[in-house]
C-alpha cells in the first residue's frame, strides 16, 4: 500500500483516490449547483420563517460537513422545502416567526435533529424509517406539498396571511384579497408562466434542436435563477419595493455566521423531540432515497448507516453555524448530478463559492421580489403531488392507499405533525389487521406424493382423527386470539379428532403472546383428549420454542414434515402421552 | 320446531332452552354474588371518585343487559378494578372528583365506551384488541395494580392524599403521616391480616378437613363480606366515625337510579374518546380471558362478536342509569361460577336482588369504614401483580419483557393511559424491527432430491449464474430496504449471475411499499443484465401480483417451485427477456 493510504486514512476514500479525470464535472457542478440553488435556500428558508441569510449559512458548514461524511457522490444537502415546512410548523406554536428566540429554536432543532441522526447510526436504529411506508411518504409529500403552496399564496397576491392553519391561510387569503397588491401578482404569476413554459416547452425544445438531454434539462433548470434576475431587476430599475410596495427580501447581512454554541434547555428539549424525530425520519428517507436513485444510474452503492452519519454531521454543523435542519435535496442533487458532479469535491466547490457570495454580493439580493421566489416555491413543489402512487395503491391495496390519502388530508388539514402520524397509525393498524386474519387452511396429502395442498381446493388424503391445520403467518399478538378461536371452530365440528397437527412452514416467529395461546391449547386439548402436534418448524422459531414449557410438554411430537407426522399414527399410544 | 322457539325467538337461546334443572345453581349464585360483591361495588366506586350509590346502580341494569345479549353463561358484569382507575385517571385532570360535573364525566364515559363497543362489533373492529399483547395486557395490569393500591394507602392510615399522580400520592402520604388514625390503621390492617389468613390458610385447612375444593374457595372469598360486617359492626357499637374519627361511607341514598338521558359536547368528546377507548379494549380483553377461561372449564363457547355487543348493552345500560363503565370481572365471575351459576339467570338474580339492597337496606352502608373497603382492595389488587409473566417473557423474548417493563413502569410512573401507549408502541416498534430483520438463506438442492436448503448449513448443488433467495418473512414497509440492500450486496458479491430467483414459500404478503421496491428492483437488475424470477409464490399473493406492472414484466418468470426454476436453464433465451 502506498504511504498516503495510510497517512491520510482519515480523510474520505474518493478524496485519496481522487483522479484528475473528475475535476472539471466537479468544479463546474459545484459552481453551477452554488449560482441555481440560492433563490431556493433563500425562499426556502422564508418559508421557514427564518432570515435570508440563514439559508445561505445551511449551504456552507452543513455542505463540507455531508461531503467529508456521507457515502453519496452526488447528494446535495441544503435548505429543503419539506424540512423547511415541518420547521415552521414545529416552531410557530412556540414564537414569534423573525423573533431571536425563533431562530434560536430553529437552530437547536438542527442540534437535536443532528444528534438524533448520529445516535441512529450508533445505535442501528435507522429501522426506525422503516415506520414511514412508500403510502405515508407519498401522502405525506403530497400533503406538504399542497400545505406550502398554499402558504405562498400570500406572497403572490402581496398580502400578509397567518400560517397557523390551512383554514386559517385561507381564510386570512380570501380577507386580504382586496388588499392585494397587483405588482406582486404580475411579477409572481409571470414567473410561474415562464418556469411552466420552461419545464414544459424548452426542454423539449432543445431535445428536438439537438442538445443532449442531461445539457437540456439543466438549461431548463436554470429558468427559476433567470426569473430571480429578471424580478430582481425589474424592481431594482423601478424601486417598485417603495413606489408599488412589493415585498423584496431586503439587506442580508454580509459576512460569514457567528459560532452558535447554545444547547436547548429541558423544557425545550420536551417540545422539540418530537418534531425533530419526525424531521430526522422524513429527512433520512428523502435523502437515502435521493441518494440512491442518483448512486444506481451509476452502478454506485450508498451505505444507509453512513448516510446517518454524513446528515448527522451536516445539521451539527448547521446548528453550531446558526442555521436550521438540512436535508439531501432532490433538485439540488438532481441539478449536481446532470451538472456532470463526480464526487462530493462539487459540494465542497459550492460551499467556497458560497463563502464567496455570502461575503462580497448579499447587496445583490437586496431587490429579489418574494413573489417571484414564491412563484419559484409554487412550481416546484407542485411536481411533487403524487397522483400516481395514489391511483397505483388504489389499485393493489386498499388499506394502502387508505393511509396515502389519511396522511395527505391529515397533513393539510391537522398539521404536519399530526398527519404523519395519523399515517405511520395507519399503516401499523393495516399491519396487524391483516395479520391479524392469517390464511389458513385444512391440508391433506395428494395422492402418491409428499406433497400436501389445501382440502377444500385439491383432491387429497387424509388421515381420520388427524386434523393438519397450515396457518400461513407468523404468530404473533395480532391473530393469536383468530387462531385459536379457528381452532377451537374446527374442533367442535368434528369430534372425531384425536391429533391436531399445526403446520408452521410459513411461521417465521412465535412471539410470547403466541407462546401463550399455544401453551394454554395444548393444555386445554389435552383435557379433552386431543394431542397438539408441529411439524415443519423452522430453525430459529425451534430454538426458542425448545426450552419453554410447551416445547418440553411437546417432545415427540414436532414433526420435521407433514408427511413424517401422517405416517407417524403409531405415536398415538405413546406411553408420554397418556399422562402429560 | 315447537312454536314457543319461534314465538320467542328474541330471547336469548338459554333463556328459550331453560332447564329446571339449572334452576337451583342459576338462583344460589345470584344471590351469593349480590351478597359477596356489595362490598366490592362500593370500593370500586370510590376509587374512581364516585358517589357510593353508583356501584350499587351498576349492578343493576348493566348486568341485566348483558345476560340478555352476552354469550358468556357465567361471566358477571359490574364495575371493576381497572375500570375504575382508568375512569379515575381520566376524569381527574377535567373535573373534581364528586361535583355533580365529574358524575356527569363518569355517566358519558360510559356511553361513549358502550357505543365504542357496539361500533367494533358493527365493524368488526375487535381485532383493535389485539394491538394489546400479552406482556403489554401483563404490565398494564401489574402496574395498575400497584397504582390502586398506593392509592388505597390513605384509607388505610385515615389521611388525605392527592392521586394526580405517584409521586405526589407518594409525598402527600409521607407529609400526611403524622395526623394518621390509629383506629384506621388497626381496622385496615385487620382486616388485611384476616384476608390473606382465610386465603392463605382458611382455604387449605377446609380442603383438609374435606369440604369440596369449590366450597373451600367459595367460604375463602366470603373473607371480605366477613371483615365488613365486623368492620362495620365496630365502628356502629362505639360510634367511631364520631368519637375517633374514622371515615366511613355515610350515608347513600335509597331507591332506584334516575334514568340519565344527558349526551357529551363536542369538546367534551374530544376529551373523552381516548380514554374510552383504552377502556373499551382493556375491558374487552379483559372480560373476553375471563369468559374464555370459564367456559373451557365446561367445554362452552365464547362469541366475541356477541361480546362487544353484550359489554356495549351494559356500559349503554349503566350510563342511562347513572353510572360509570362497567366490565366483566374476574372475582365476581369466580364466586358466580363456583357458587353453581348455569346461565345468566344467575345474573338476573343478582340484579333484582340488588334493587331489594338498594330499596331497603342502604342505611346498612353507614358505619362501613373506609379503612375496610381499602383493605378488602389491597389485598385483591396484590393477586394481579404477575411476575411470572415477566420471568417467562424475559427467559423467551427480551423485546416481549422490555415491553411489559414499560408498561408496568409507564403506568406507576407516567399515569394509566401513557403506560398503555407506551406498551402498545414498544410491541409495535418491536414487531416492526423483528419484520425488518428478515431471515434470509441463499438455498441450493440436496443431491438426488427436489428439496433445497441453505448453502451455508448443508452440502447443495447450485446452477451456475442463478442465485436463489429464499426470504422467511412477509415483504412489507418494515423489510423492503432491508431486503434491498441484501439483494445488491449478493449481486456485487458475484458479477457472474444472471439470474435472482426469490423464494417467496414464507412470503405471506407483499404490501405496495415492497411491491414498489420490487418494481424498481426488476428494472434496475434488468438493466444490467440480470434477470429477475420468483418461485413458490402463494395463491393469494399471485392473485394480487398478476394484475401489477410487475407482475406483467414477471410473465414467464412465475415458477411453481424452486425445482422448476432449476431445470428452466432454457429460459434465459426466451426472446421476451431480451427487450424488457
């Protein structure tokens, strides 16, 4: 092995191996990701209810952070709209949006958020996410969606509106409708018009003129930086933010943030976990789920617990740097990526030339129109209403596309909050239900082979005083209590059963409410004369069934295969068994 | 058919078969539990904070709508230990306990409990209760035992306490100390020592000299009717409740309930439908393992479905007359069923007997000490606490004790219902985390036979190029990444296959998260050459799979088993599989 190899194990192994032959993609991605991306940080970040300058401090520290850390070549961490949303949404019942005490909360919700993705990692609890089905994040999404649309609403009409509530906004909306200021209007429905156009019209266009689909599509993903100069401009050249009262995002403080080095008190602590779990999880599984899709176009591989690690990182640095949780964004990487980023040395390219923004040309951003950044806010995130996902559950699963459409409708109309939750209750509550109502079925042996199928649907053997029962489910809390009154059913009918033979090749656990239901059936049908018996136990359910008092009481009888047990009537007058 | 079974067919099926015979037990155990149970009803009820005549009202109409409608022949409905902490800890924090408010509170809890229970019958929502483990049901109980009995502690010693919660019963207790009633402390101790002698030593030495194990345990649990007459007796001869201060029931009113026709407010719905719902599925539970357990001593069956009806008949019946929810109890069915009870002709028995009590004899009540009635619940309470549960779970499954612990500790600790939601989202979070960590084999066939099994436990023969999976779990939200992740690192762990084939024998569900990963799955493998296949997937799956995109893709690739899948070495040159 060479000396570097060693002598700089620490640093990251793109960076040790890194080949000459990445430089350009790298640097002009990182560039390029650095100019596009700040309209977005910056609306995004208003729309947390945070200062501009905010925004751009996530997309420094938080950026160097993921990109030293994180397993993703391509991943762009930064301000995101969802995680924007469920800040403000968090944070607004506790302060004043603007307020010092906002942002400070802000910021310690990134340190929160921050500690729970490493404490994750540590502890492997990155299943957690696993809580958060494809149904949930599709409805969640879509609800969040629609829920920060409408918040921009009132920046397009040029109006104040509360945010407390979807009823709320829209009532304030529909208040402040003749309020409304017609600049505002003109300058945000023109940038929505010309980004549709782009999205829809350009990108086609110059596919068909003969430009390569990755150059198109990052041409028509420079259309929301050309709306920002165009309003920006438009406003500067008129000073229409005082003689038509247009909102603009007005002075950002020049300079690179101050260390933040506050910890959030107990109390906090006890108001913010829950938020920032919630933002933890929706941001782990946006971002692996980003990462990879970008990762497998290129053959390449994304280690999820690094990918804890690598977010982790990146919101301490955004706390510790005065900004609030970030997350790997899906345009923003989607941008890097087709901008030719071989590596994570684009990120940190970014990061510098952010250095470089946030020092010398705040004053540029000064006339930025916040309708025209709504407009930008508006477009984007209406791709993310999912339709397809809705119409492909309805069709495949019911109790699925029942949890999309409860997470979405109680997103927008519960909170955020609440409506993911709702959701995750949901899908657990159509977990258990349907295991709750196993399939099972009476099975015998078709004729001349070791094969056994279902009674009621093939022509088979069976044996007389021998009732085989295949139970395709695992047992657990939620069917133990079904199972065994499917039992008891089948007993009562036929009074003739001696053996009661449970086939268990499709029980991959027995959990100890199971354990439970079975000890008390063996006893209960060994009073009345009946012999319970298993066959086809797998290996790790065998072990733990072994040493507990029903795998003591059933020695002899757990059978390797239905076809052992069928042949075993012998074992009937085992000498054990007349006295258990 | 003769005509009286059509004439009355709305009668309850015992009721229209009634057999003179049953008639001497059925009026026996009416009578011996109206008798045996007073002393119960009335410290059930002030626990839950409730004026004393309630308990009486409670064995009234609720236990006569539940013979009529119930399943159970020898379960006894009226109000109960953990009904009445739940009812307690629920109202306590929305009004004081016993203005006419927290009565009101008491009497809608109830009919929004009894609704409850005939909505989950109407919808078969009854699997709702089986969200409650075992060790979630053995904790709550354990824990719940121990909340009641420090909350008796105060009727003990003759002092006042507050029961918001443990620590401050706990304080108050040790503030209070020093004004504590010698006279009630002798009369609660006494009265504890004189039950747990008759059961621990009354109960055997009747065995000794010969009395039937029945009438042994039936003369035991006439300990508490005992200790109230001379309780009762002490404090009337030397006018106690005067001269020493002793607290006693005073005086309840005389006659029949008035019929309460008062329903809750919207707000007051919102308050109260949670805690009605924990105790409608603890009630459920709870009665239906009580009717279960005696009816298996006597070859019956139970009807759940007829329970949520019954239990919803009698809490509807005990808020229309003025009292508060009401379940089966274990004690009061056990001297029911040991006094010789046949049908629930016992229970009307009990009911009308209890109308002559409430007529005539309430002035009895007056001089019966509180110190008594804390005794006679204490000493009851002690038997649920159940760490046999705990030893089992603990030597079985860890995450199984973990969660019991947490309910137990969450329920002292945290209050009555954050323990059962703590216990029910520690059983979930540890089915979730089980279902995510999928056991998984890569098989091969044994020599000479058609059964294939684990490469790594037993000597197989593999084809070249085809990698077989056999996955021992349902595919669902909780695994889909995990096998995901699985799958790629097989994949780059080998270039040289060509072939997946996922054996779906334990394969009991794919939900439209897993469905989803499989779809892009197919795509992404397809795209470098290799080609997806699943064997051995169940009917019901199949039938679901079929109709999908990826079922379509699949055509072709479904094989009936693992075997066919190995001999289908032509298939690789199937044309269609060339242009996906």
């Amino acid at each position: 092995m060479p000396p570097t190899a060693t002598r700089f194990a620490w640093l990251p192994h793109w960076l040790r191996h890194y080949q000459r032959a990445w430089l350009g993609g790298d640097v002009s991605a990182g560039l390029i990701v650095a100019v596009l991306v700040i309209p977005q940080s910056l609306a995004y970040t208003l729309l947390a209810g945070l200062p501009a300058e905010m925004g751009l401090y996530a997309s420094i520290l938080p950026v160097v952070a993921y990109a030293l850390v994180g397993s993703s070549m391509t991943l762009a961490v930064g301000p995101v709209a969802i995680a924007a949303l469920m800040t403000a949404s968090a944070l607004q019942p506790l302060a004043i949006a603007g307020t010092t005490e906002y942002v400070q909360l802000a910021m310690h919700l990134a340190l929160i958020s921050g500690l729970m993705f490493l404490a994750f990692g540590a502890l492997r609890l990155g299943f957690l996410a696993y809580f958060l089905s494809r149904p949930v994040i599709s409805g969640f999404v879509s609800g969040s969606a629609v829920m920060i649309a409408l918040g921009q609403l009132k920046h397009i009409l040029g109006v104040e509106a509360p945010s407390s509530s979807s009823a709320a906004t829209l009532q304030g909306l529909w208040r402040a409708l003749p309020q409304s200021n017609p600049t505002a209007i003109a300058l945000g429905l023109g940038s929505m018009v010309a980004l549709l156009l782009a999205r829809r019209i350009l990108a086609p266009a110059l596919l068909r003129v003969g430009v390569g689909a990755q150059a198109a599509d990052l041409l028509a993903r420079m259309a929301p930086i050309a709306t920002v100069i165009v309003g920006t401009g438009l406003v500067a050249w008129g000073q229409w933010d005082v003689t038509r009262q247009v909102a603009v995002v007005g002075s950002v403080p020049a300079g690179l943030p101050a260390w933040n080095l506050s910890l959030p008190g107990l109390s906090e602590l006890g108001q913010l976990w829950l938020p920032a779990l919630l933002i933890s999880l929706v941001g782990f599984v946006g971002s692996v789920s980003v990462a990879q899709s970008f990762a497998m176009q290129r053959q390449q591989r994304i280690a999820p617990d690094r990918e804890l690690w690598g977010m982790g990182a990146a919101n301490i640095a955004s706390a510790l740097t005065g900004s609030y949780p970030v997350h790997g964004g899906l345009s923003r990487s989607a941008i890097n990526f087709a901008a030719g980023a071989q590596t994570p040395l684009a990120s940190l390219i970014t990061a510098a030339f952010m250095v470089v923004i946030i020092s010398l040309f705040t004053p540029l951003f000064y006339y930025l129109p916040l309708a025209v950044l709504a407009a930008g806010i508006i477009v984007a995130v209406f791709s993310l209403v999912d339709m397809a996902t809705l119409q492909a559950s309805w069709a495949y699963d019911r109790a699925d596309a029942l949890s999309l459409l409860a997470t979405a409708v109680g997103v927008i109309v519960l909170g955020v909050e609440t409506g993911i939750v709702l959701g995750v209750a949901m899908s657990l509550a159509a977990l258990v239900w349907r295991s709750s109502h196993p399939h099972m079925a009476v099975v015998g042996r078709v004729p001349g082979t070791e094969h056994f199928r279902n009674v009621e649907r093939h022509a088979v053997e069976t044996v007389p005083g021998l009732l085989a029962l295949r139970v395709d489910e695992s047992l657990f809390f939620a069917n133990a209590t079904a199972l065994e009154e499917h039992i008891e059913t089948l007993m009562q009918a036929d009074a003739s059963i001696r053996r009661l033979l449970l086939v268990c090749s499709a029980v991959n656990q027995i959990d100890a409410t199971a354990l439970g239901m079975l000890t008390e059936l063996e006893q209960s049908l060994s009073q009345r004369g009946i012999r319970l018996e298993l066959a086809e136990v797998k290996g790790p359910v065998m072990d733990r069934l072994q040493p507990t008092t029903l795998g003591q009481r059933l020695q002899g009888r757990l059978f390797r295969s239905v076809h052992d047990a069928f042949v075993a009537t012998d074992r009937q007058t085992d000498p054990h068994w007349q006295s258990p």
